[in-house]
C-alpha cells in the first residue's frame, strides 16, 4: 500500500493528492487502514512510518505505535552498534603515517632515555650512601 502524505497544515493534510481534515486522517483513516492490514507488522510499519514521517499524530494505534517506536529504536541501536564495529575495524586495519611513526619512535626514545638517567641516579645514590 503506497500512501503519500503532503502539506501537512494545521488543519488539513493531503494524503495521496486527496486534501482531507487533518483529525479525520488521525482519527479515523489511520486506524483503518492499520485494521486492512489485518496482523501483518510490516505493512502497518509502513503506514505508522508514513504518518510519523509527516508529523501526525499516532495517539489513536496506541499498541501498533507503541510497536513501532520499539522497532524503530531497536534498528537505531543495532545501526549504532555496526557503525562502532566497522569504525574500531577500520581502526585495526589503519596503517601509520610516517609522521605518526617518527612520534612514536621520539616516544619511545624518551621514555628510555628516562629509565637509564633514573637507573644512573639511583647507582650514583647507592655508591655515595656508605654500603
């Protein structure tokens, strides 16, 4: 079923090029056209999309609306989640830049040029202290 819902007033809604009041398309169409769709979720998650996607008002499929912004928030979390997963993969895979490199190496030659003056500072300390 292809519903499409243009120029949203305040007042009025064009639904499929059909200009109708817009309590009349929240109240009483909305709930029809989910009750065609008989149990099948996916075609009343495409309707419910449809009218959320416009800004109106689901208040009158409480249980089919509830549904769906479940739906929706559990395919935006596994979004989320495979997003997170391809960036720390992505990340894995990185090669360094040169520059990247040369930091890590300064890094790295610092940090041993701290140990052996810490190591020559406790010798010269333990030969002066009398033992």
């Amino acid at each position: 079923m292809q519903i499409t819902i243009t120029k949203v007033l305040k007042n009025e809604v064009t639904v499929s090029g059909q200009t109708l009041s817009r309590e009349y398309v929240e109240a009483i169409m909305l709930p029809v056209l989910i009750a065609q769709c008989g149990t099948v979720r996916g075609r009343q998650f495409e309707i419910v999309k449809a009218f959320d996607e416009a800004g109106l008002s689901l208040a009158a499929i409480p249980e089919v609306a509830r549904e769906y912004a479940i739906d929706k928030a559990e395919k935006a979390r596994e979004r989320l989640r495979q997003q997170a997963e391809a960036n720390a993969h992505a990340e894995r895979l990185r090669e360094a830049t040169p520059r990247e490199l040369a930091q890590a190496k300064a890094d790295k030659e610092a940090r041993a040029a701290a140990i052996r003056e810490h190591g020559e500072r406790v010798r010269a300390a333990s030969r002066n202290s009398g033992w």
